[in-house]
C-alpha cells in the first residue's frame, strides 16, 4: 500500500505582553490575567508533514531548525507533541516531519516559545480538520488552547492585534484556557503601535521562564501581584478603549516593574536587567519628560528593551532611537515591529 501524507503550514509572530503573565498552575493555566499585542515581523514558519506509517502506537517525528536536525529543541518538543496526541489520536498513525524556522536570529534574546507553539499549534490543528475531514468549530481557539500547552504567551499568538488570556470580570468571554482577541475594544490610537526591540543581550535567557514561573509558588508577594494584575486588566482595558496616553505609560511601565521586582524578591532572586537596560530606561524617561512625546518601555522575562511608540510619533522617535539608543545594544542590534495582523497560512 503506498504512503498517503498530508501536510500543514504556518507562520506565526511572537507577542508582547503588556500586562505580564507570570505565575501559572495545573495545565499551564495562568494565575492571572495578560494583555499583549501581537508583532509583525518576529515569526516562526513551521510546516509539518504526516506521512503514513506502518507502527500505529507510539509518536514518531523529527524535527529540523533552520534546515538542521535539531535534538535539543525535539526533545522539548516532545512532550508537547504526547500531550496532543492524546486528544488528536491520528497522530500516531503518521510520521510526523516537522520543519521549522524564524525570521529572527536563534539567541537573539527575542522569546521564541510564543511564534513557535503557536505555529506549530496551528498546523496540527489544520492537520487534524484535513486527516478527520471535519471543520473545526472554533478553529483559532483552538489552537490557542493547544499553544498554551506548549507555551503559555504562546496561546496570545494565534490572533492579531490586541489579545487577552485569562479570566477578568470584565469580558465575560474571557478564560484561562485560551485567548480571545479584543481589536473590537482598541481605540485607533494603538491599532498601529510601534516596538523596536533592542538587543541588550544576546543568547540564551539565565533563568527560563518555566523556573521564573515556579518561583511564584513560594513567593510572599504572590497573591498581592496576582490581584493587582487583575486590576490592572481591568483598567487596560478601560485605556485601550479610550485611547488615554498618559495612562497606558504609567500603567504599562509598571507592569514591566512589577515582573522584575517579583524576580528580585523571589526565594531564589534573579535580576536579568544589566547596567544598559537601565540606562536605555533612564533615557525613555528623560526624553519623554523633556519633549512630551509617548515613548514608553516594557521589558520581558530578559535584559532586552522593547520601546513602545504610536504610530503619529514614529518620525519623531524612531530617529532618536537610532541615534541615542541604539548604541547600548549588543551589537547595535535592535528590531523594528508594529502592531501585526496575526498568523498566515500560505
Ligand atoms: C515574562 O510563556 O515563556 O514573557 O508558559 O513557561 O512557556 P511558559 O512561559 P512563557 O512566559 C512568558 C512570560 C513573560 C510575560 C508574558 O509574555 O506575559
């Protein structure tokens, strides 16, 4: 009998949160709620191919980075892969070949785990409308709920624009398994906004998010940085509708804050800003007060900057990031990204 296959592709971005997921139980569920706005350039493309095998019962796949066999990223992988084949059992049928790559450069310091699992998420769930022959029902929450597994911010990469994961009382179609997209709630203002991530750090991340995460679980602060997360949901919402400036800096700042003193406080402390974060953070400050334009910060789980602008001030401030802060950056390495439409299929 000849071999039937059937194949799948993705691109998927990476996301920037602004309201910060940090702490999680059970199944990758967040204890509380995140706010991001998708990229537009940071992707993984990922096609896998499933090919009819012979041996029906155990998970077979191999996996290539950027055209290499790569063992270190399969065997993260492959829990992942075991979980989902518990829920789409086709999947042991075929031999799965996985191909994958991202638009920016591997240890760059930019968070592949969200363009990676959401990708991936995708194609299996094209996969699986193609190999049952039955449309998924809520396609895209779908496979936000299966990018969670593999990657909590990941499950915010599946939609464009603006994303929220987590259950708040504001938006009763909320939910800790996946995310909803909320353009719908989004004030022009920030439809096209801005961040030029620089690279203050290359390589590889000192603490991984998944140990950042465990952290929490003994942290005395915990339960307050929960509850004011979920109030600062509320209130970013509230922004995000209005189109208020001035309290999207305030507010998203100390977000970005808040995480890295929860890293500073915790049993084990970590501190993964380094001596020209601060100083690219001083500079925002400064040059905000002095020339009253909305340029802001947010930092991830790592030492890199994103700056935040709108779209109106970008002749105004790109400029003077190129010439003020780039030179802080490994490498004078820096990314430019806007808000994105979300994931392709082509
Ligand atoms: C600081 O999604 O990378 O970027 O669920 O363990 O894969 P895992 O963690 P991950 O954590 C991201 C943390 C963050 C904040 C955020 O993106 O909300």
């Amino acid at each position: 009998m000849s071999a039937t296959s059937y194949s799948a592709y993705w691109e998927s971005p990476s996301n920037i949160a602004l309201v910060k997921y940090w702490g999680k139980y059970g199944e990758q569920l967040p204890c509380n709620p995140s706010i991001s706005f998708t990229l537009n350039q940071a992707l993984s493309k990922t096609s896998v191919t499933a090919t009819t095998k012979t041996n029906a019962s155990t998970l077979e796949f191999d996996f290539e980075f950027e055209g290499q066999a790569n063992a270190a990223f399969a065997d993260k992988m492959r829990p992942f892969l075991q979980r989902l084949s518990e829920d789409m059992p086709w999947m042991l049928q075929y031999h799965l070949n996985i191909q994958s790559s991202n638009t920016f450069p591997h240890s760059s310091g930019i968070a592949s785990s969200a363009s990676a699992y959401s990708a991936l998420a995708l194609c299996f769930c094209s996969l699986h409308e193609q190999i049952s022959g039955q449309a998924l029902d809520m396609f895209f929450q779908t496979a936000s709920h299966y990018a969670r597994i593999g990657s909590g911010s990941a499950c915010r990469s599946v939609y464009g624009g603006f994303n929220l994961w987590g259950t708040c009382n504001e938006l009763p179609d909320s939910a800790n398994e996946y995310a909803i997209n909320i353009d719908d709630l989004v004030h022009p203002v920030f439809k096209h906004f801005q961040d030029t991530i620089l690279i203050v750090e290359r390589g590889k991340k000192s603490v991984s998010s998944t140990a950042g995460h465990a952290l929490l679980k003994q942290h005395p602060f915990a339960e307050k940085r929960f509850n004011i997360a979920q109030q600062q949901t509320g209130q970013l919402l509230g922004i995000l509708k209005s189109g208020d400036l001035a309290a999207f800096i305030q507010l998203v700042e100390s977000e970005a804050y808040m995480l890295h003193a929860m890293m500073m406080t915790s049993s084990t402390p970590f501190m993964l800003m380094k001596p020209n974060t601060l100083a690219i953070i001083e500079k925002i400050i400064e040059h905000r007060n002095k020339t009253g334009l909305h340029v802001l910060f947010t930092l991830d789980a790592g030492a890199n900057v994103h700056v935040l602008y709108p779209e109106a001030e970008k002749a105004a401030i790109l400029p003077w990031i190129q010439s003020e802060l780039v030179g802080y950056c490994q490498n004078e390495l820096y990314f430019c990204n806007e808000v994105g439409k979300g994931p392709q299929s082509k």
